[in-house]
C-alpha cells in the first residue's frame, strides 16, 4: 500500500545529435552471439507478483528472498522494491532485471522501443517474446475501507473511476493491444482494489465490509479489454476460495507500520493475461496455512500469486535493447537486438556527440547479443542504434556508463529565484528506478523526518530534468525562504542527490 498517488510514464531523455564518425576512435573489440534457433510451438511459463512491502526489509530481507524463489516463477514484478530490485535479482541468482519496469526474470528483458516503461517483452525462446506491465495502482482512498466505514456503492464506485482506472486505463490499452497482434499480453501488480468477481451476492456478509454486491471498474475494464484473471479463472468461486492477498499475517514490528486489526481482507494483487494464453494453475505465497505456498516468517504485508501458462510467444518488433540502461564503468555493455529477416546490418554505439564509439556486424542474425568491452568508454550518456546494410537506422535506445563511486549529480538552473518563478532542476547518474522521486524541504530538512513541500517523479530516468511550477503537487508558490531540493530512491527517503535553493 504505498504512498504513491498514480502511475506515471516513465521515459528515458538522452538523445544524441549526428555526427561525423570520419575521426571516430577505433571500435571496441566485441562480438555478436546469434541466438538460437527458436524451439517454436507454446512454452510453459510461470508469471508472479510479489508486493515485498517497504524494500524487504520489515522483518527479513533474506526471507523475502526465499519466498521469491518459493514461487518458482520466471518473471515477477515487484511492488515497492525501493530500490532493491539489483540486490533482490542477485540473491536470487537471477541473471534479468530491470529496476525501470520492478521486474526479475530467468530470460532476457527487451526494452521495447518508444514503450517509456509501459511494458517490456521478456524473450522467453530464442526470438519470441511475451509483454508484461507491471503495475502499482493508487492506495488512497481504498474502497474496502470505504465499504466498511458505511459509504455509499455509488461513492465508491465514482473514486475508483476518478483515481484508479485512469492510472491503469492507457496501460491496459496499450497491452491489450500488443494481444490484438497475437503477442502473450501480462499486466500484473499490486492494483490496490478489489474484482467485481469476488463482490458478488453470494458474498454478501462473508467479510465486514461486502455490505452489498460491487462492480469494480479496474476490474471489469481489465476484462473489457480481453484480459483474463487468472487466479479466478483457475479459482471461481469467490465463497469458497477466496484468495485474499492482503493483509497477510506477517509478523508484527515494533516502532513502525502494522496492518490495523481492523483492516477489510481482500484479493488485491493480481496476474492478468490474454492474447494467445492458456491458464493452466494459479496459487499463492503468504504465512503457513494461509497460502498454498509459504515461507517462514512471512515478510511482508502482501501476499504473492504466481500463475502459470501455456502461451505461443511473439516475435518482437525491430529493435536494439540495451540488457541493462545503466552500466557502472569497467562493466561489458550487452545490447540485445531483433532485426529484419533480410540482410546483415551492425549494432552501433555513438556518444552524446553522435561519434561513435563501438560498432559490431549482426552478420545476418535476426536475434543477437552484441557484447562491448566499455571499459574504455567514459561515463556518460550513449545511444545504441541497429543499422540496416545500408548503414539506415532501424532502432535506437539510449545506455548510461555510470562511475560508481560518483553517486547522483543534481542542480537547480538558478540557485535563487523570486517567488514564483519556475523551479528547474536536473539529475545525473540517477539508478533510474522506477519511482525515484524529487522533493523540495525546508533547508537541511531530513526526509525521515520532515514533510516535503513539493514533489515529482524523475520518470526513472538516468539523466533528465524536471520543472515546479503551478501545475506541481505540493503549494505554489513556495514562499521567500531557504530550501534543499533532494533526489530520493524509489518512492523511499534515501537520498541520492541534493542541492541547495533560496527563493526570494
């Protein structure tokens, strides 16, 4: 249940301008593996869900770790990783992740290009992919609470058409339409209401706050678009199963967050699916005897669901994808690619200028991996671009080199500004999670501590810019005063970055 009031697009700003590759350095040795030869008919796949609660790190972030594995899946989007999703995929020996997206993986993940996060394939045989959003839909107000507190169905019903269908909404669309096309389609996440499937007239009474029969938008509209819920589709009787997720009974902590005793149980994280998948099982990770699957003691708030498929997996669209956005020096950049069935072209990387710095042959391969030596290659900003034979762009995605032991970079365009004047700031070397934030405290404030003022997403960006003006959250205009604008983790309060700013 994070503090997070929507879902925004993310995006990813560096670009780079042309130029004259006449005098380019000479390329970094590398090398292209072709993929192999794809094994073709449906592949059994397991997709999970798994709210870890705060970063992991409530009760034990090592059993956090064991229930992940518990639920033997091959792709889990993770809800409030705080900035944990590098840490979570290394214990777990996992070799895929991407904290833009909050996903872990057995198989590659495969930026797709202008997606700005919405989702991402994950290439589950060689040459074929499946799609997956990730999602964490507003907390704030919770219909269950509201049911229980004697609100009306009617007013229930117009906050969640106000606050949660119109953060799931364009991303449902955009994924059911990758469907359409024939692609395996999963939205998955923590979606923070209820199925209309499981406020029924048969279940009138069996909890305090199912005082009447609900049809909950996020979830008709999901159906609308063609998706499946597949818990209840393995599951369909919400009397006798039904597969709450939240709160689990997790163990109680002293001096922070508990679940109130008081709190209405209901089934709130879901895995989604359609296009051309079969369900074939559904369960779920909580405390022992709660949940088919269990771990203990039980980490988090939330409990898992993984389900399992048969799906005929996709061949992605023309694209270069970086395995990793953002690589510390000294690390070999891997770039994934999917080219036209027809001709030989070469991966390419150019610099901020537009020189390049690193080219490779596909040699005729549709699906590669095209392995760089950067440790020559200062940090900075970069794009990866596939090229025809011809030398003609095909795709384009931007990689950060980051020095480790730099940390995050932030600046404000003017140091001093007059009272309502626009707010400028900009980052660098950000880890380009998917909720790293900005707030703007009083000066030297501690973000443990203090209330922010004003706030906005980075976009998960590595490098990029902001601006606060009328239209931020928060009050405008901030009056004359001293103020610390600082870069935060992933919907946390570590902080990345700060700098100073006095308003006059």
């Amino acid at each position: 249940m994070s503090f997070v009031a929507c879902l925004v697009g993310l995006s990813a700003l560096a670009a780079c301008t042309g130029g004259d590759t006449t005098s380019a350095p000479p390329p970094t040795p590398s090398a292209v593996g072709a993929t192999a030869t794809p094994s073709g008919g449906p592949v059994e796949l397991r997709v999970a869900t798994f709210n870890i609660e705060y970063g992991g790190e409530v009760i034990d972030f090592d059993t956090v770790v064991e229930g992940a594995l518990e639920l033997d899946a091959d792709v889990i989007g993770i809800e409030e990783a705080w900035g944990n999703i590098p840490r979570l995929a290394e214990a777990m020996g996992w070799p895929y992740y991407d904290p833009r997206t909050q996903l872990v993986s057995r198989f590659p993940i495969l930026d797709p290009p202008d997606a700005d996060g919405t989702f991402t394939y994950v290439e589950v045989d060689p040459g074929r992919v499946v799609a997956i959003a990730n999602v964490h839909l507003p907390s704030s107000p919770y219909g269950p609470v509201l049911a229980r507190n004697g609100r009306s169905r009617q007013h229930i019903l117009d906050v969640e058409r106000s606050v949660r269908v119109p953060a799931i909404e364009p991303i449902a669309t955009t994924v059911s339409a990758l469907a359409s096309d024939g692609v395996p389609a999963f939205v998955v996440g923590d979606f923070n209401a209820p199925s209309h499937r499981d406020w029924t007239s048969e279940t009138i009474g069996t909890r305090p706050q199912m005082r009447f029969a609900v049809a909950w938008p996020v979830s008709l509209l999901m159906e609308e678009l063609g998706f499946v819920d597949s818990f209840r589709a393995i599951h369909p009787d919400p009397v006798t199963e039904p597969g709450l997720t939240w709160p689990a009974g997790r163990p109680t902590i002293d001096d922070g967050w508990n679940p109130s005793p008081q709190a209405p149980a209901d089934r709130i994280d879901f895995v989604w699916a359609a296009g051309p998948v079969e369900t074939l099982d559904s369960v779920r990770l909580g405390e022992e005897g709660s949940a088919e699957l269990s771990v203990s003691p039980y980490p988090t708030d939330h409990r898992g669901v993984v389900s399992t498929f048969r799906v005929e997996p996709g061949v992605p669209p023309v694209l270069v994808a970086p395995l990793q956005r953002r690589v510390e020096a000294g690390q070999d950049v891997q770039i994934a690619f999917h080219a036209p069935a027809s001709g030989s072209g070469r991966v390419q990387v150019v610099d901020a200028s537009g020189a390049e710095v690193a080219t490779a042959p596909t040699d005729g391969a549709v699906d590669g991996t095209a392995n760089f030596d950067g440790s020559a290659w200062p940090p900075g900003s970069y794009e990866t671009v596939l090229l025809d034979a011809a030398g003609d762009e095909l795709a384009r995605a931007p990689v950060w080199i980051v020095d480790p032991d730099a940390g995050a970079t932030l600046s404000v365009t003017e140091p001093r500004v007059s009272e309502g004047d626009p707010i400028g700031v900009s980052w660098t070397g950000s880890p380009g999670n998917r909720w790293d934030w900005l707030g703007i405290y009083r000066r030297d404030a501690d973000p443990n501590v203090a209330s922010y003022l004003l706030w906005d997403y980075t976009g998960a960006t590595i490098e990029g810019s902001a601006s606060f003006g009328p239209a931020s959250e928060g009050p405008w205009p901030l009056p004359p005063g001293r103020y610390t604008v600082y870069l935060l983790e992933d919907d946390g309060y570590d902080v990345l970055g700060a700098v100073d700013l006095t308003i006059t």
